[in-house]
C-alpha cells in the first residue's frame, strides 16, 4: 500500500513539473538495439558436446541472487548471472557487464560504461521472449531491491557501508510502515546517468570495491522477472552469464545450456555446451558417485571426505587415490566460533565454558579433519554484542561453509554423551535446548563478538584424473572452465 500510493504522488509530481516547464530526465528500462543476432550460431562447437557434472551435497534452495546461502548457490549463479564486474584468476576485478569503469582523484566516485552486447537470456517475462540488453537503470534496481525488506539482509549488509545513501535508504525501507515516514527515495550514492552508464558514490575510499562488486550478491537481472510471474527468480533466474537455466529436476539436479551468443566467449572452454548440478545425500553417496562415473568434478569436497582422501600434510591425496583423481585446492575461508551472550536460550559464559572445554579435548581434535585448524581464545562473557544477527544461538560460526558446522556441531554433540546440555542445528530456536550452534552468513566480527575460537577451513576440489585445466582463485564458490582439456574421454 506504501508503494502504490508513493507512485502516485510521484506520477503526480512529475507531470507537474512538466506543466511548469521543469527538466526532469528519467531512465526507463526498455529494448535497447542489439548489435549482434542473438540468433546468430557462431562460436557453436564443431566438435562432439561436452557436459560437465558437478556434485554437491550443500543443496540449493533458491537461485535468486539475493537467497545466496552458502558456497554451492555461490558456483551455480556464476554461471548463470554477471555484476559490473567479476573475478579473474587471481581474484582481481575484470569487466563483465561494465566494459570498463574510471575512478575519480579522490577515490570516491567511480564511473561505469556498460557493454552494449551484454543480453539477459531469453525469457517468458520479456513481452517479446527475447532477452534486451542490460541496462544502467537495472544496475540502480538490483541495489535498491537488496535493501528491501522482501529479501534476506546480507547483500545489503555487505554494501551498506560503502555506497553513499546506502544504510539511511535500507533503515527506512526495512523499519518504515507510513507513507508519511518516507524520506529516501532513493540511494542516493548510485545514479543511472544516461542508459549506458552508472555512478557510484562511495562514502569513504574503499580499494577493495571494483571486486566487492564482483560478489554474486551483486547480480544484475532484469525487474521484468518479478512482474505478473511467479517465483520470481527463485526457480527460473534470469542472467546475462554464459549458461543460461534449463531445467531442474525435484531439488537434486540442475541442467544450465551454454550461450553462444554471450560477448565473452573464451570464459569457456569451447566444447563445453552444457552444465548439470546433481545434489546428493551425503558425502559417501557423493563420493560414490564420482567414483563411478556419474559426476566429473566434487568442487567442494566435505570434512569427512578430506578426512578419507588427503594425506597426513593435507596438501596432496594418500596413496591409492593419485592414479585416479586430480586435486585442486579451491581456497581458504576464515571464520570465528563466538558466543552471543544476548541470546535467545539465556546461556551465560559460565554455562558454557565446560561445553567450550570439549573443543580443546584430544578426542574431539583427532575426529577433526586436518583441512580445519583452530586457535583458541579466552572470552569475556561480559562484553556486549552489538552486532548480532542471530540471537537465538549461543554458538556462531560466521562462515557459509554449511557441512562443516554440521560436522563440527555434531562431533562436539558426540563428545558431550555425558553432558546435560544438547545441540541443536537449525533456525527454530527452543527454550529447553541449552546449546546452540548456528551459521551466519556475515563474517566474524571480533570488536564486536566474544569469539572463541578462530577457525581456517581449507578447501579442496577433486576432479576425474583425465580432465585437466579447471581452476580457482582463492575464494570457494568461483572456479573457471575457459582452460578444461580432456586426456581421455572421462565425462559423457
């Protein structure tokens, strides 16, 4: 009602600007000329087609860019949709969607020039069915929408900091239930300055933010998706990347079918015409079935299967499994294991601290897999947490890494038999549960936290021994495909 309303007295305004002979220049999202035939077949592989299968067990439960929970949603829309700009090899920001961007001499403002051969893929939400051109104005839309209250908070946390107008704009669009409360209309920081073209003010000089603005959260998609259809971009996404969504069978396979037409066309290795994401049980049910050839490559291999394959160093596989596999380290994720002292259950640090003690004990640590490495800390219980976000658990582990808080929390339940208090795993909180332990998706923040434990996870992929080529960057959730060679005809 707050929206509707607001458009009309907008709608209003603007005409009366115009009667009064007022200049108002506005954006409007529509068809913008394609320079290439999007029908075009150049770049279709003369050779047989290849498709390439990735196994998971973190499942996914929405494709929407802005439902992104954990490292396996993370790799799908990589494929599927493209930011301003993405990560390359060595996790520097290339151009995607922007061919190119200047940076003012103060650091703060930064100028885009969007490609004009960047296309959304075809779609029933078009009025036509063909994918237009992407747009400065849904650059504006997608920053605006992670503010929304409709949507999970982590994107807009992960830029409100950054951008100009930015946290002001998110307060009152996730705290404001009048009309008359509006004050923001817009981010202020992000302006469409012409079709092709998007402005970005930052609120202090931030080094890191062309690559920030490679981060999935940062998707750009088209806002035709979420008129009259429904789903949104929950189990139909719409991107301009180089696959585009085929079909998805119950919740354990995804087919994605390459974009010939996408501007970009070594992102891929050239064969390569398809993409399936099958999602299993658990991580033998995995394993088995890259061991039998229904799956190609394990990107993110769990804490039981490191515990199986690598060897006592952790930087190479044990003997018996070299001859028939390749392994890839894929990155490194820093997390902390903190107490929130505010919540929901009433656990004080008394309570826990002979629950914590079981961390540290030899049994708990020799089941711990060695890609996991804790460094304990003494906490004060006293302190206050001013950044909570979930306050329901006493336990947190700020890392999207799901498996390995399953795995954890459980040898840690195994560990505590003889102790009163029981672990819980979820996001239903209990009062006659006295432990919890929870994943959140922002970072560990120790100024903030009583963090008990600093946590490194080291990532590992395994992919068949004939397929060659496949890289990674350092952060979990990218891995690139332009190099992938074959020694034998592995995959099918």
């Amino acid at each position: 009602m707050r929206f509707s309303l607001y458009t009309a007295l907008l709608i209003s305004f603007l005409i009366f600007l115009s009667a009064c002979g007022a200049s108002t220049e506005v954006v409007e999202v529509r068809e913008r000329a394609r320079s290439v035939d999007p029908t075009a077949e150049a770049g279709i592989p003369q050779d047989e087609p290849l498709l390439i299968r990735f196994g998971e067990t973190e499942k996914l439960r929405s494709m929407d860019p802005l439902f992104i929970h954990n490292s396996s949603a993370k790799r799908i829309a990589q494929f599927i949709y493209e930011g301003l700009t993405r990560l390359d090899e060595n996790g520097e920001a290339a151009p995607a969607i922007a061919s190119s961007w200047e940076v003012s001499s103060d650091s703060l403002t930064y100028t885009f020039s969007l490609r004009n051969d960047a296309f959304f893929h075809d779609t029933d939400a078009f009025t036509s069915g063909r994918g237009r051109a992407a747009t400065a104005e849904d650059v504006v839309y997608i920053f605006h929408r992670m503010a929304s209250f409709e949507v999970p908070e982590q994107a807009g946390r992960l830029f409100a900091e950054h951008i100009r107008g930015f946290e002001a704009y998110m307060v009152q669009e996730r705290n404001s239930y009048y009309e008359q409360d509006i004050v923001f209309e817009e981010i202020t920081g992000i302006e469409a300055v012409d079709e092709s073209t998007v402005r970005i003010t930052l609120n202090a000089p931030y080094a890191g933010f062309a690559e920030l603005l490679a981060s999935p959260f940062a998707s750009v998609y088209p806002r035709e998706v979420f008129d009259g259809r429904q789903g949104g971009l929950h189990s139909s996404p719409v991107g301009t990347g180089p696959f585009r969504f085929s079909n998805a069978s119950a919740d354990t396979l995804i087919t994605l079918e390459r974009q010939f037409t996408h501007y970009d066309e070594g992102r891929i290795a050239e064969r390569v015409t398809s993409l399936e994401f099958r999602y299993f049980e658990s991580e033998s049910a995995l394993f088995t079935a890259i061991s039998s050839g229904r799956i190609d490559i394990i990107p993110q291999i769990g804490p039981q299967t490191a515990k199986i394959i690598l060897n006592e160093d952790a930087d190479g596989l044990s003997p018996g499994y070299e001859q028939n596999y390749n392994l890839m380290h894929s990155g490194t994720e820093q997390a902390a294991l903190s107490f929130i002292s505010s919540n929901f259950a009433r656990i004080s640090g008394d309570d826990l601290r002979p629950v914590i003690q079981v961390l540290n004990d030899e049994n708990y640590q020799n089941e711990i897999p060695r890609t996991v490495e804790f460094a304990f800390h003494d906490f004060d219980e006293t302190e206050n947490d001013t950044l909570v976000s979930s306050p329901a658990f006493p336990l947190r582990i700020g890392s999207p890494a799901d498996s390995y808080v399953t795995y954890l929390a459980g040898l840690h339940a195994n560990e505590l038999d003889d102790y009163e208090p029981a672990i819980f795993l979820g996001n239903f909180p209990n009062r006659d549960l006295q432990l919890f332990w929870a994943n959140d998706f922002s970072p560990p923040s120790p100024m903030t936290e009583n963090v008990i434990a600093e946590i490194t996870l080291s990532h590992f992929a395994i992919s068949k021994s004939g397929m060659q080529g496949i890289e990674f960057n350092g952060h979990p959730w990218w891995i690139s495909l332009s190099n992938l060679s074959l020694t034998d005809e592995t995959p099918s």
